[in-house]
C-alpha cells in the first residue's frame, strides 16, 4: 500500500479520502479498495519515515484535514520501486511442496490434489470471469488487470497439467 500512495501523491498532494477514491476510480472493482483506516495507518507511517508531509487544512463547519505531500526522499523511493523489477516467477511454490510431499505421508494420493486444485483454479476463473462482465468497458486498467490474472490462472492450469502427466 505504500508505494501506490506515494505514486498517487507524486501526481498531486490529497487527503487519505481523496487517495482512497484515486485507487477505487483507476483499479476499479478488480483490486479490492483498502479500508480508509489502513489508508491513514500507512500515511502515518510513511511521514514518520520521511516520505512524504502533512499539511493541516483549515475547513469552516468541518474538523480540520491533513493533506498530504510527496517529499524528495519519497520521491526517490518511488522511482527505486518503479526501475526495481517485479518478483518472476516462484519456485517455491507452496501447492508442489504439497504434491510431492503428501503422497510421501499416506496422507492424500496425487490425483486427488490435483484435482482439488483444479477446481479452486476453476472457481478463481469463473469468479474472475464475473467481475470482469460487471467491470466498466471504460477502465480500462481494472480490465487488464483481470485479464491479466486470468492468463496467469490459464497457465496455473496448464501447469498443473503437465505435473498430472509427469507424476503419474
């Protein structure tokens, strides 16, 4: 959550409400909206951290608002998130730990994982396929969003058929 905030922050100071809304109108339903505390939670932490600045905000018949900056040091974290690359691939991945291991135990054969897999897969993908009917043709960010964890689903499933064929 901190980064986003910053990047929101990097195109003009808001208010936690105001960058709460920024996130709901540019992912859409496809990314699940942060809770406004979580919001201030984070905002809290990154002015303590020195990221960015808060501004109280005079307002007549209303409490006071802070409005918060992006500063240097915030900025500069910003751009090492965005030149970092993204994590790839998990080799570490927790469902074939389970595959080669449970069989190993008595506990649960193969097939049976697999199988359970394959529906939860399935499950996510129709879940994924509804969201994306009740998504506005208009945002286009939430749908690729959704389309991209479709084609990283597909390939889950894929994958999971190649370990059926090559553990069998």
């Amino acid at each position: 959550m901190r980064l986003p905030l910053l990047a929101l922050l990097a195109k003009e100071p808001a208010h936690g409400y105001e960058l709460k809304q920024a996130l709901e109108v540019t992912f859409g339903s496809a990314y699940p909206s942060p809770n406004i505390g979580q919001i201030y939670v984070t905002l809290g932490r990154l002015e303590k951290d020195g990221f960015v600045r808060a501004v109280d905000v005079e307002q007549s018949n209303r409490p006071n608002k802070k409005v918060y900056y992006l500063t240097a040091a915030g900025r500069e974290a910003l751009e090492a998130w965005v030149d970092e690359p993204t994590e790839g691939p998990r080799v570490r991945d927790e469902f074939f730990m389970k595959l080669v291991l449970a069989p190993l135990t008595g506990i649960s054969d193969r097939m049976a994982l697999v199988n359970r897999q394959r529906r939860h897969y399935l499950s996510l993908m129709r879940d994924l396929d509804e969201l994306a009917e009740r998504t506005d043709p208009g945002n286009r960010v939430a749908r690729l969003l959704i389309e991209g964890a479709m084609l990283h689903l597909q390939a889950d499933l894929d994958w999971l058929e190649r370990c059926q064929e090559d553990l069998n």
